[in-house]
C-alpha cells in the first residue's frame, strides 16, 4: 500500500512539473433545427505553471502554417470550413476569451464570472480514470461534468475550472454540447501561434462583448467593409498564384460569415443570444 501511495505522489508532481497537452473530443451540435447533424472537433487544452490555453486543433495548424507562409512571403488564408475560431487563456484563475473573428482584428475578452458547482456524490469509471459528479448552470445551459482527483489539475474544457481535478467529461442537458477526454501528451513549452500581433487587440468586458456580438450578428460584413475603406485590405495573390482584390475578400468574408451564422444558432453559451 505504501508502494502504491509514493507511486502517485511521484506521478502526481511528474504531471506539475510538466507542461501537458490534454486532448478532448468536442460534438456539438451548431444547428438547433437540424439535431442529426452532430460535428466533431479536436480540441487542445494545453496545461502549464499557472496558465492553460484551449484551443481547436485544426485552428492551431491553420494559424501555424499562415504564419511559416508568411515569412516566406506567401499570403495564406484559413479553411473556410474552420468553425472553432477562438482560443481560451486562463491566467492564474481569470478567463480571457480570445479570436480574430467577429470582423475585428484581434478580440480579448475578460470573463469575469465565478462557476458555482454542485459536486456530487455520483462516481464513474470513465476510460482509466475514476471520476466523480458535478454539475452547474453556465452560459444559459445545464452542465454535467465528470472529475478525477487523480489528476489534480483545477482545469477542463472550454471555460470550465474549479473542481478539484481535471475535468473528463462535460456536457449539457441537451446534448448539444460535450467535451471528452481523448489523450494526454507532454509539451515543452506553452504558448500559440497568434496571427496579426502587429494589429491592434480590442478589449471587452463581457457586457459590452454581448453588445458587439449581437451587432455582428445582424451585420457580419460592416467591420470587413470598413477595413476596406480604410485601405487595410488590399488585393494580393494566394499562394496557389491566383489574384485576389480586397473588394473580392470583402464580399467572400461576408457571404461566409452569413452562411455560417445561418448555420450557428445553438451556439455554446445561449445568454450571448438574448438582448
């Protein structure tokens, strides 16, 4: 018993004194009228010394091969079937929402509120880890989360934090929305590859970010326009050599985010929807 108990405690401080990269499985559904349309995503949540960043895989590849692009002079643009655009940091505890979505250059946005849980006695065996209930209401949804205290970790998916291990499992009562712990791997350092830190970062409070969404959901294509008169958008050629004027980009990025809100009516947090 001594044996097994000086194993975990050589496991439990290995796993703090490592930076880890926890793999989660997100199904969501992004469209409330059509429920048989479940979409997967690969999401990273990437855990080092007081900090982790959660972010979609495919976005993380996007943004990193943009940018190795652009240092060789060649102009990239994302997917267009990307869907998960944003990126969460948490910072000794506070929650900062991040994109480059929503016709901005680059958004930060300090999310302030606390999760109140309710732990549960319920216990699981979920994959090699025993975990335990909790549940919560956040965003306009009904959370339930699964925890392990064998991986002491106050940390999980998405904006979730503060039980007292790292969250397995959650999903809401619809499932419409669930995140899956699907593999843990170590990282040598923590950090993403943003793209556009020359512009300009617009910070919000999480009222005024509610404001500003709803704006862009009524009109996705006014920030994109502006930027066109201003003159930051210029034509250029893509990197299969084909020559693009910014009035063209304009017209693409609007028609895209219009069809892509048409599709996005069951979004993770419900309340950003309400006036």
């Amino acid at each position: 018993m001594k044996n097994i108990i000086l194993i975990l405690f050589i496991c439990t401080q290995s796993l703090l004194a490592q930076s880890k990269r926890f793999t989660y499985e997100y199904r969501f559904v992004p469209d409330s009228t059509n429920k048989q349309n479940v979409l997967k995503e690969p999401m990273f949540l990437d855990i080092g010394n007081k900090i982790s960043i959660f972010s979609s895989q495919r976005k993380y590849i996007s943004d990193s091969t943009i940018i190795a692009d652009s240092k060789q002079g060649k102009f990239g643009m994302p997917p267009s079937d990307l869907i998960i655009l944003y990126r969460i940091e948490k910072i000794d505890g506070k929650v900062f929402y991040k994109t480059n979505d929503y016709g901005l250059d680059r958004i930060k946005v300090d999310d302030d509120r606390k999760i109140e849980w309710k732990v549960l006695p319920d216990k699981q065996k979920i994959g090699e880890f025993n975990t335990q209930k909790a549940v919560t209401n956040f965003g306009g949804r009904r959370w339930t989360a699964w925890f392990t205290t064998e991986i002491p970790l106050q940390d999980g998916p998405y904006k979730f934090q503060g039980l007292p291990g790292l969250i397995i499992k959650i999903e809401d009562s619809t499932n419409s929305h669930s995140f899956e712990l699907a593999e843990i791997s170590n990282l040598k350092e923590i950090g993403y590859p943003e793209r556009g830190k020359e512009t300009k970062e617009t910070s919000f409070n999480l009222a005024d970010f509610k404001k500003y969404y709803l704006q862009y959901r009524n009109d996705p294509g006014a920030n994109v326009k502006k930027l066109y008169t201003e003159g930051r958008l210029p034509d250029f050629t893509d990197t299969s050599g084909n020559f693009h004027t910014g009035a063209e980009t304009v017209r693409n990025v609007e028609k895209l985010a219009i069809e892509r809100l048409k599709k996005d009516n069951n979004i993770i947090e419900l309340e950003l929807l309400k006036k």
